[in-house]
C-alpha cells in the first residue's frame, strides 16, 4: 500500500541518473553539519548580535575539517553528480562559471 500510495512521487526519481540519485539519497553529510552547528550554537546559547552567531555558524563548520582534506573528498564524491546535474539542468550550474 505503501508504494502504490507513493508511486507518482517516486517515478520521476527514477529518471533521473544514478550520480544524481545517489547525492539526493545521501543526507548523512547534510545531518552531519547540521548536529555540529546546533551543538554549537546551543553551547554558547545567547549572542549579542547577528554577528557573533554567524561567527560561531563559521566556526562549527571550518571545526568540521580541520586538515582541511575534506574539500578533496567532497569534489571527488560530487564531480560525477556535479556533471550530471548540468546534463539534465540544460548546463544551468555551469552559467556562473563562464
């Protein structure tokens, strides 16, 4: 029942090639970083201006990587997927860089 209630939703997913499906599937990461930045914020609970939280958002995030090899694996994890959303977006993420 499930599946048959689901179904339009999940068709169109499935056009979509394997790089793509396989970034949109992974929020692993995305949850990841979001822990980290409301851990931090949390930790320090009141900020005098918009600022300091801004500060403490850039510092939970720049923590996350502190070898800074991290942006490799994310370009090599995302180069396939990057080039397929610019396939199947009619070249619209490579506008910007031009």
């Amino acid at each position: 029942r499930l599946w048959s209630n689901a179904w339009a939703e999940f068709v169109p997913f499935l056009r979509f090639d394997a790089e793509i499906r396989r970034v949109i599937c992974t929020t692993n990461a995305i949850e990841s970083v979001n822990a980290r930045i409301r851990k931090a914020v949390r930790a320090r609970g009141h900020f005098p201006n918009e600022a300091a939280a801004l500060k403490c958002v850039y510092m939970a995030v720049m923590g996350l990587d502190p070898t800074g090899q991290g942006c490799k694996r994310w370009t090599m994890r995302w180069k396939p997927a990057l080039q397929a959303f610019d396939i199947a977006f009619d070249g619209r993420l490579s506008i910007g860089r031009r």
